[in-house]
C-alpha cells in the first residue's frame, strides 16, 4: 500500500497548535489567535491577504502555504449539483460535491446546499458497489485538506454551504482524528460555519470510533450504511461486516443513540431483488425501531463503473417501479423513508466515481 504524506500547510493547525507554532517562530503567543480568524472566519487563501500581522512575523509564515489542495475540474449536473476534482500536493485526486436541495425557500434559491465531502484518497473497506473500494487505500486526507474542501467548494458555490456530510471518498471513522479535528473547527461558532447538526458523518460501521464519537458527546449526526439486513448478504458486498456484524453494529447504533439522543440515519442502495425482498423490508423495518431513526433509499449508481463479478455478487440497479415499490412497503411498515431522486448521475457524483475516471 503506497502512503501518502501530507505536505504541511497553515489551514488544518488549531489554535492550540498554532499557538505553538507562533511561539517557534518567536512570535508573541497571541498572534495565533488572530491567525485562526483569518483562517477560519475570513477563509484567506493567501497570506497576502493579511493586514493586521507585524510584516516580519508574515515573512516568516511564507514559506508555509496556508493550503495544499488544488482546484481542478468542476462539473455541473443538470440539477445542480456539483462535482469538483482536487488535487492533493502529493498528486492524488479527490473529489468533493456539491448538492441543492430539491426544495427552494423564498426567495427562490435552494433551501439547502449541502456539501460531500471525501475524508481519504481511496478506501481500505473494498465495498464492492463502491468505486472508491475498488482504489484501495491510498492515504489519509490531513485535517486541512479536509476543510479546504469547505472552504474552496464555498467559493465554488458562490454562496454560504448549509449542510456538510462525510459521505465522499474513503471511510471516516478510519481517519478519525483528522475528521474530528475538522469536526472542532467547522462547529467552532467564531468561525460562522456550520452548527452540529447540520454535519452529518456516513460511517460503513467502525463500532470503536462510533462509541468514542458518543462518548466525546460530539453533536453531529449519524449515518449508517447498511444495504443489506442479512450478514451473509452485508459480508457479500461489505466485507467489513465479517468483523462486525449486523447485531454488533446495531447494539453500537443503540449505544449513540443512548449517549446523544440524536435520531439515526440508515443508508441503503436499492439493488433490484438482492435486497428488496419482503423479508429484507420487515427485517429492516425491525431494525430502524431499536432507536429513533430514518431511511435514506439511494438508487445505485453504476454508471462507468463495472466490478469484476468475481469479486462479488452482481449488483444491478433497481427499476423505477422496484424502487417505488420497495419505497412503498417500507413507508407501510411505519418506517420514515427519504427517496430523493439521484442527484448528479450525469457528472459521475456517485462516490469515487470521477476520481477514479481521471485515474486518481
Ligand atoms: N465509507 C463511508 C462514507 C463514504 S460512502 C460509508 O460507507 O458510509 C457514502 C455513501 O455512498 C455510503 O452510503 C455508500 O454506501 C454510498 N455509495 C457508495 N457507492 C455507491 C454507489 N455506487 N451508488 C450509490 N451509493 C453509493
């Protein structure tokens, strides 16, 4: 497995570190704090955007950048969602998008606009209907790599993001402190970004990560990527599911729950008859009452994207009248389902999926 490094920059450094950092350069400790603003509130994507730091102490900042993260292509859907491609200073592509919500407030203009973000460059969990699984694990995003992606897809928005979800590129929960040092600065109210609940973290079911996100009482909500109620079925298409099964991961769910009081999400891909079975839907059903919680219903995205059978069952889109139906048969069971139509299926804005054209 080849590691990246990260190369140090400035944006990602919390004031603590900062702090330190100040103190190493000889600068009076309470610089940093003004550092951070500029950072995190003003969202600088340069140094020469300073005007309030003594000339020598920027001088000595110089030589390191305040971010890594290069912006490539951006592509628009034609509902608005938009797909951006980074570059990592080690040469990797990442992806990060950006997505409307169907619904518009007054003055016309989305309600919404959430952005998914990618946590690592590839992912070690091999999914086998994710084209990120397919990359393997090729390094961990820095907390700073993840953040510009904020901060960058902001300006590429044109205005304010209202919601972030970990739900790009790699696994969360298997870069934890990175994410959660993110997590600190996003929710920080003196940056203006974004209160805790409207950060969402998608985990494939890391158990020791999701018990120490409850017991660090982090306010950010929850989501679970189940797709399959049955472990033989799960372990088929998440081979993380061998080492945690669906009980585990169902006591660890209640567990959070408990520790936050904080409704779950469970998100499950629609494969035609793999997972649609009326066995599946009371399964599942049963399931989603332990505590309470909704259900993302997601169309599979395969478009581009075609794994190796061998590799793993085959796995087909549902059509649109399975998806209704199973849509349907949920809701009758009591359970609240979200079926959002697929957002950015034009531009590739499944997980992985552009990276991994562009050869990532
Ligand atoms: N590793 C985390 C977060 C990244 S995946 C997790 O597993 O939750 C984010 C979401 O996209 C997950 O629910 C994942 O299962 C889903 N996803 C991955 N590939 C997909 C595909 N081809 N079509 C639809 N959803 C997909």
């Amino acid at each position: 497995m080849t590691q990246t490094t990260n190369i140090p920059q400035l944006r990602g450094l919390s004031l603590q570190e900062l702090t330190a950092l100040c103190i190493e350069l000889g600068e009076k400790p309470f610089r940093a704090k003004q550092l951070y603003e500029w950072l995190y509130l003003h969202r600088i994507a340069s140094i020469n955007e300073i005007t309030n730091l003594p000339s020598k102490f920027l001088e000595k900042l110089s030589s390191i950048p305040v971010s890594t993260l290069t912006l490539g292509d951006v592509s628009e859907s034609q509902d608005g969602t938009k797909k951006i491609l980074f570059t990592t200073a080690s040469g990797k592509s990442i992806e990060t998008v950006i997505i409307p919500s169907e619904l518009v407030g007054e003055d016309n203009n989305p309600k919404r606009r959430t952005i998914c973000v990618s946590t690592q460059i590839g992912c070690a969990l091999d999914c086998k209907f994710c084209a990120t699984g397919s990359m393997g694990l090729l390094g961990n995003l820095s907390t700073g790599e993840i953040l510009d992606q904020f901060i960058q897809g902001e300006h590429v928005a044109g205005t304010k993001l209202t919601n972030l979800v970990y739900m790009g590129m790699g696994e969360p929960m298997m870069n934890y402190t990175n994410v959660m040092k993110s997590v600190d600065v996003l929710t920080d109210p003196t940056n203006d970004m974004l209160g805790p609940k409207r950060i969402t973290l998608s985990t494939a079911g890391v158990v020791k990560n999701i018990r120490r996100m409850a017991d660090e009482q982090r306010k950010i909500k929850l989501a679970i990527s189940l797709h399959s109620v049955h472990n033989h079925k799960r372990s088929d298409i998440m081979p993380i599911n061998d080492s945690v099964p669906i009980e585990q991961l169902m006591e660890t769910v209640e567990y959070y729950y408990c520790q936050t009081r904080i409704p779950v999400t469970y998100e499950y891909i629609v494969f035609g008859e793999y997972n649609t079975s009326p066995a599946d839907i009371k399964r599942l059903a049963k399931l989603t009452r332990r505590v309470p919680s909704k259900v993302n219903v997601i169309p599979f995205h395969d478009v581009d994207f075609v794994r190796n059978q061998a590799d793993g069952p085959a796995l087909s889109s549902a059509t649109q009248e399975q998806f209704d139906n199973f849509v349907y048969a949920l809701r009758a069971e009591g359970v609240t389902v979200m079926a959002r139509a697929s957002s950015g299926k034009d531009i590739h804005a499944a997980c992985g999926q552009l990276a991994l054209s562009k050869g990532a």
